[in-house]
C-alpha cells in the first residue's frame, strides 16, 4: 500500500509547478491524449535519477530503463535543433540553441507513463528533470507495447520538454508554455 502511495504522489505530482530539492525541480511530465514508436539497449537510469523518478518503488515503470537515440531519432533531433536555431520567431530560436546545447542529454524510454484521473486516461510522453547542473530530456518512443509514435510526435516531445531547459512552464505565467513551443515552433 505504502508503494502504490508513492507512487501515486508522483504521479500526480507530475504536472504540478516544479519545486527546488536540492536546487533540482522534479520532472515535468508532457501529457498527450491517446495517440499513436525501439532500439538500442535499454538500461537503468542512475541511482539518483531512479531516486527522484520512484524507481526503487516501482522499478518498472517504463521510466526506470532508458536508451540512446537510435540513428533515425539522433539525426531528427539533430535536424531539429539546427532548424529551429534558423526558425523566423526569437523564441523558437533559443529553443532550438537549447537542443543543441542539451541534445546529448536526451535519452529515450520503451513507452509512455499511464496516469488515471478523473476517468480520464493520460499518457507521459516525455519529461524534464535537473540533478546538479545536468538536464536529463527523456522521450517515449511508444504509447504502449502495441502503438509506436511517430517521429513527427517525438519532435513535438522533444521541443515540449527541451523547453523546459531555458525556463518554460507547464501551465500560465509570463512568457511561453512548454505546450507553446511543442506547437508554435513545430
């Protein structure tokens, strides 16, 4: 019982505004509705990212094991970053001087994180987290054992979560949301 409470607190925990512990946020989860991609070998984060990600409750939610972008994903997210570094919009700019900046810190996971709320079925598609002065960008390459996302979405992920790392939120507040960069700069 003690675990699925755990759990459930970062679960729901997941969306809310980051808080400093340790000077680190937590991560910041992307959720999508049900949408609709494997390679590389999978490991287990590191202790302290297992830690803040409730890995020793629950070692295996899908992202306990992450992988090294496969060659399609590295060069589309290589692609991504030069591309938006040449984009018309200041902001979209910047995001894309992030991804090349922290585009090594991108790591991939097997499938999205199911969370339940209010009947509603949502899926963690992506987050963001700091330990020390190292992001971690991580993005789901499937929405479950049966769906793969498309590149197209792993872009969108890509850009919600990498803006996180110049300082855009989940929800309102001054400047852009994640959600603004994910679609405006897509």
């Amino acid at each position: 019982m003690r675990s699925f409470a755990i759990l459930w607190i970062v679960l729901t925990a997941a969306c809310a505004p980051p808080h400093a512990r340790d000077g680190a946020t937590m991560p910041q989860w992307s959720y999508v509705p049900a949408t609709t991609a494997e390679a590389g070998e999978y490991f287990r984060v590191s202790p302290e990212a297992g830690e803040r990600l409730g890995c020793t409750v629950s070692p295996s939610s899908p992202v306990c094991q992450v992988a090294q972008p496969n060659a399609e994903e590295d060069s589309a997210f290589t692609a991504e970053g030069s591309r938006l570094q040449n984009h018309d919009n200041p902001s979209c700019r910047k995001l894309g001087v992030a991804i090349g900046e922290h585009r090594a810190s991108v790591m991939m996971y097997r499938k999205a994180l199911v969370r339940i709320t209010n009947g509603q079925r949502y899926y963690g598609v992506g987050h963001t987290y700091e330990i020390g002065n190292a992001w971690a960008v991580r993005v789901a390459r499937r929405i479950d054992d049966m769906n793969e996302r498309t590149l197209g979405e792993k872009l969108r992920t890509l850009r919600h979560e990498m803006s996180h790392t110049i300082g855009a939120s989940e929800g309102g507040g001054t400047g852009w949301t994640a959600e603004d960069y994910a679609s405006r700069c897509g």
